[in-house]
C-alpha cells in the first residue's frame, strides 16, 4: 500500500506563488505516472500537470507557463510549483501515482487565491 501526503496549500493573493509538495510513503515516483489535479466544489476533478512513465509531461492549458511539476526521488517527494496564480486557480489540489496498474491519491490540499 502507498500513502501520498500533500502540503503547502494556503490563502494566497492573485499574483502570488506557492509549492505543493506530496510526500509518499515508498520511493514510487517515476515508475508509473506521477502529477497533481485539483477539484473545485460541484465539478469534475481535472488535470493539472502530469508526468508519464514515458517522461513526458503534461499541463492543463489554464496553467502552462505558470506551474512547474517537479520530483526529488530521495526525498520522495513530488512538487508542484505554482507561480501568478489567479482566482481560478482556487481549488483542493490532489497528488496521484500509478504503480503497477494501481492508482493512488492523497487526501488532498486547499489552495484558495483571493484579495
């Protein structure tokens, strides 16, 4: 079983950054597929940025140019860093992995951007 811990959302004002980190319990980033989606209230979850067993990363159009997905494989550790964010970028940010066929997530962070 693998647990994924997110951290570092917070209450932050339009045009500010901040950086997710996801901490899992076993060194499974970069097996499978890694990333990061977020879900607001009464929508669909969607995807933010991805990174496949392939290498290949994926962003979400709203977010290119602004976020960065990045992975320390000693720490364990996934990252998202997220830089002039926006309103619309409000939402609880979820961290998953593929492993093998099966799919984790972690239990997710809020990132609410507001003046």
């Amino acid at each position: 079983q693998v647990q994924l811990v997110e951290s570092g959302g917070d209450l932050v004002q339009p045009g500010g950054s901040l950086r997710l980190s996801c901490l899992a319990s076993k060194s499974i980033f970069s097996i499978g597929g890694e990333g990061w989606y977020r879900q607001v209230p009464g929508k669909q979850r969607e995807l933010v940025a991805v990174t496949t067993s392939g290498g290949r990363t994926i962003y979400a159009d709203s977010v290119k140019g602004r976020f960065t997905i990045s992975r320390d494989n000693a720490k364990n550790t996934l990252y998202l860093q997220m830089n002039s964010l926006k309103p619309a970028d409000t939402a609880v940010y979820y961290c998953w992995t593929v492993v093998r066929g099966s799919e984790y997530w972690g239990q997710g962070t809020q990132v609410t951007v507001s003046s």
